[in-house]
C-alpha cells in the first residue's frame, strides 16, 4: 500500500555543526508527489532566520553596535565557513544574519508552508499529523530532525505522545543518506555518501553547494530516481512468499 502523503525535502543551514545547539539561518523545502515522482510545481520553500545567538547579543548589548569585532562568533570559524562556500567576506555573512527576520517568525511561515501540503480532499479529511508531509532530507536523522524537534518544542508544535514534532507525518521518515548508502555500498569508487560526494558521483553541478534551496532541490532529484527504481523493480520482483521453499 503506496503512502499517499507529499514527501517534504528541506534542509537547513546553520550557525554550528551541533545540532543540539546550533541555530538555523536558511530553511528551504521542496514539495515532491509519491505518484507523479516529480517536484511539485512552484513548491520551493526558501527562507532565512536570525540564529539565536546573534539575537540575544544584541539585546544584551542593547547600546553597541554588533561588528565583525566584537559579534558572539569571535571563538569561531563558522562565518569564515559560510563566508568560503559564499565566496564572499565573512564580514557580508555577519551583516546579512543581523538582518534576516526573528527565528519565530520565519518557523511560522514553515508551519504555515508544511499545511498547505496536507493529504486533504473534498473538504471531507481533517488535517492531523497523520495527513501532514514525510520528512525527507539528507542526514536528517542525526542533525536536521534534531533541529526540527527543538525548535518545535520550543515553539508549540511538538508532539508530546510521539516525543518528536507535530509537523511532520509521526511515522513515516526518509533519510536519503540511508537510502543512497543501501544502494551504493558495494561501488567500489564510493569512498563516501557525503552530499557533496554523492554530487559528484551522480553528475550533478556543485555549484552553489551548501545553498539549502541548491541542497534540497538536488536531494529531491535524487530521491525521484530512486523512487522511480524502486517502483520498476517492485513491478518485476515477486516478494510474496519468497521464503517458500
């Protein structure tokens, strides 16, 4: 039995490589049809966020001016990181977070993102957790859920009953890294599954790498390809009592 829901492909980009700590700076998100195997038309999702850390410097330093040399990063390399893959100084980066929007409101347009993609039809369905989006990602399950719980407590959309989020579908989960992994561990030219690697492997442009809307749109691609083999191959295998002898 085929899951009807959407498979929501996102990624963030963050303010540190921790995810029980760090902050979001770049939320995006595309839209894929379990049936059609294709992206969604006009379901890209791309929004910015102010990390936390940045937020509450400036209230606690509500008379100075947050620059380049006194901003909370200074024990860092994280804005030279972004400031490399952007190709821009790490000065722009700092300057270009100070004015994305508060991190509540940019969740809000998530959320508000997430249920117009519910499986509803006829004005008969209620919207639930079970009608919402799949998760999908690359790596979400040791990092971007993670960030997805956090902010969903935080922000009252957790699912205290589930111990995880409320704005995803509770059950189902893909992690394409997993999925990319099971098929390719036996290529002996795969020496990793990075994102980056897998990229490359595939033929897919890097460029702009390390972009959320870049990442997500590659990741969904790739998803649609596999997806489109597995149906193939479920057309042709017989698994129903294939353990007969």
């Amino acid at each position: 039995r085929m899951n009807k829901n959407k498979i929501c492909v996102f990624d963030f980009e963050t303010d540190g490589a921790n995810p029980n700590e760090c902050s979001p700076v770049q939320l995006a998100a595309v839209m894929v049809d379990p049936y059609r195997l294709e992206i969604i038309k006009d379901s890209e999702f791309n929004i910015n966020l102010k990390p936390t850390k940045l937020a509450d410097f400036e209230l606690q330093e509500k008379s100075k001016a947050v620059t380049i040399e006194n901003h909370p990063y200074t024990d860092s390399d994280i804005l030279d990181w972004h400031g490399k893959v952007r190709g821009v100084d790490k000065s722009q980066i700092l300057d270009e977070w100070l004015g994305y929007p508060d991190q509540k409101h940019s969740w809000k347009q998530f959320i508000s993102y997430l249920e117009s993609y519910h499986l509803v039809g006829s004005g008969k369905s209620k919207k639930s957790k079970f009608t919402a989006p799949i998760a999908c990602g690359y790596n979400i399950n040791r990092f971007d859920m993670k960030i997805i719980d956090r902010l969903s407590e935080q922000y009252d959309s957790f699912d205290a009953k589930e111990k995880s989020t409320s704005i995803f579908h509770p059950r189902d989960r893909i992690d394409l890294m997993y999925v990319v992994g099971l098929w390719l561990m036996y290529v002996p030219e795969i020496k990793s599954i990075s994102l980056d690697s897998i990229r490359s492997y595939m033929g897919i442009d890097s460029a702009n790498a390390h972009d959320a809307l870049k990442d997500v749109t590659d990741c969904a691609n790739i998803l649609i390809r596999f997806l489109r083999l597995h149906k193939n191959l479920a057309e042709r295998i017989q698994f129903k009592n294939c353990f007969k002898t």
